[in-house]
C-alpha cells in the first residue's frame, strides 16, 4: 500500500507511529552515550529516507523526532558532554517532501551544536553529495547511526549500507519489508526477483538459504540472512517485529505494538 502513496503527507498507520517512537527513545541513548564518551568527536546520525517531516495524524516524522532526540542528550548531559557536534543528515528524493521537510525543521533546530544537511537526492546519491560537501565526513572514528526507511522492499542497495556498517561504532536501524520481499520473491519472473533480491542482499544466497523453509518464516530468514550473514563484522542484530493489531486491541496501541515486538538475534 505504501508504494502507492503520491501526497507529501499522509496518515500514519500505526506500524509506522510503533517505528517512529523506536528511533526516537534508541536515538536518545545512543546521542547521550557517545555524547558523554567520545571527547570532540562528532556524532552522525543520517536519515536515508527522510519524508516530509510530519504525517497528517502526527506532527514527528524521523526527521523532527532525531532532532528532538539529539536536543535531549545534549541539554540532560549537560556539562559532562564531550563529543563534539550532532550532526544530522536528512536525504529525500521527492521534491515536494523535501521542501516540506525544510519549511517544517528550518527554524526548529536553533541548537549551537545540532547542524543539519539537506539534500534532495535520492539515498545513494545524497551519501556521494555529502562527501562531497564535506571531505571524510564520518572518519572513522566518528559514531554514526543510519536510518533506512524507504517505501516497500527496494531502494536500499546492500552496498551502501555494507560501506556504512564497516565503520567503527555504526547502526544501522532498517525498516526491513520482508512482507514485500515475499511477495517480490513468489512472483518470481514476473517481478524481475533476482536482480531485485541480489541488490537487497548483497549476492544470490537468498537462492540457497529459502529453498527448504516455509515461506510464513521469511521475515526471520530474512533478517537473519540480511544482518549476520552478509555482514560477518557485524556482532548484534536486533530485531523489532512490527505487527498489525485487530481494530478492538487499538487502546494503548503503540505500547501493544512496541510489546509485541520480538527483540532477538544476538550474535558474537
Ligand atoms: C517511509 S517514507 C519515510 C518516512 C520517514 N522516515 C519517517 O519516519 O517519517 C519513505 C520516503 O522516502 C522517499 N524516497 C523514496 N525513494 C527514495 C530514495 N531512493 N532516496 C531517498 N528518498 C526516497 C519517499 O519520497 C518517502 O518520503
């Protein structure tokens, strides 16, 4: 359903609400951990698919909840603060998201020590654009927190994010649409599967690794094959399943949905 959408904004489900108070509460800790720990290095957190900043039923896109995030480190660590800047990277490819973006975060930042880079670039591109603008932009050393969240199963090329999650202290949070991926990889031919499915995971495993499982399972393989697998630097998956609830359990629907997530996948 969400490939179809064409408004710059539109009505969260309450998936999408579930994911967003994710990033947020995660991104507080991860701000004021590295905050306090990493004298004078900057801290990065990008936004791959940044949206338009606010939907018609809530007013925090991811971008508006990271800055919101990174102004609570900064003021609740205060003067034990020793990292150097936040800086926050939003990438979105529709024009008239991106200049809803600007006119929604423009003045709200207005925080000495948060700087914001925009750019109206398609993901990968927006990444080249950055490096350009700013030469080694997160050096190694610098933590780096990524955040992927396109539309359906396509758009997040496997490459670029093996060349983020090979940097020291990187995250990177994925909402993975692995309900997509099923349906992209049943249609077979019909959907052009293999270059689709090579591109998201990196190499044809996916051939080998699904061929004896029952296909309810695959948002596990899935997530599984994604992050351990493929990237054997990686130490820690962690996984959030964002399920749908029937209409009558939606009292306290965001604190059922984030109950119901299912965080697993630990690996040395
Ligand atoms: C799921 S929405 C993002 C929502 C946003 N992260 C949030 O939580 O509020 C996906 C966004 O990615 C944008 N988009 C689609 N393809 C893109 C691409 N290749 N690079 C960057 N942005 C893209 C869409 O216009 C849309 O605004």
């Amino acid at each position: 359903m969400s490939a179809k959408i064409k408004s710059v904004l539109w009505e969260a489900p309450l998936h999408t609400l579930a994911k967003i108070s994710i990033l947020r509460a995660y991104l507080s800790r991860w701000f004021g951990i590295f905050g306090r720990s990493r004298p004078r290095q900057n801290l990065w957190y990008v936004d791959g698919f940044a949206g338009p900043g606010e939907y018609t039923n809530s007013p925090s896109g991811s971008p508006v909840a990271a800055i919101a995030s990174a102004s609570e480190a900064l003021q609740s660590v205060g003067p034990q603060w020793k990292a150097g800047k936040i800086h926050c990277v939003f990438i979105e490819h529709d024009a008239k998201r991106f200049d809803h973006l600007i006119n929604k975060l423009g003045s709200s930042v207005g925080n000495p020590n948060i700087e914001t880079h925009f750019f109206n670039l398609p993901f990968v591109d927006g990444l080249t654009a950055l490096k350009d603008q700013i030469p080694n932009p997160f050096s190694p050393a610098s933590p780096l927190f990524a955040f992927i969240d396109p539309f359906g199963a396509k758009g997040v090329p496997f490459a670029d994010i093996k060349d983020l999650l090979s940097r020291n202290a990187a995250e990177v949070l994925i909402n993975f649409d692995s309900d997509g991926i099923g349906r992209i990889f049943r249609a077979e031919e019909a959907a052009n599967h293999e270059p689709i499915l090579n591109g998201i995971f990196g190499d044809d495993s996916w051939k080998t690794d699904w061929l004896n499982i029952e296909f309810r399972m695959s948002y596990i393989v899935a997530s599984w094959t994604y992050t351990s697998k493929n990237y054997a630097h990686c130490r820690r998956c962690i996984m959030f399943l964002l399920s749908r609830c029937a209409p009558q359990r939606t009292s306290s629907t965001t604190i059922w949905y984030l109950q119901a997530s299912i965080i697993s996948g630990w690996r040395k």
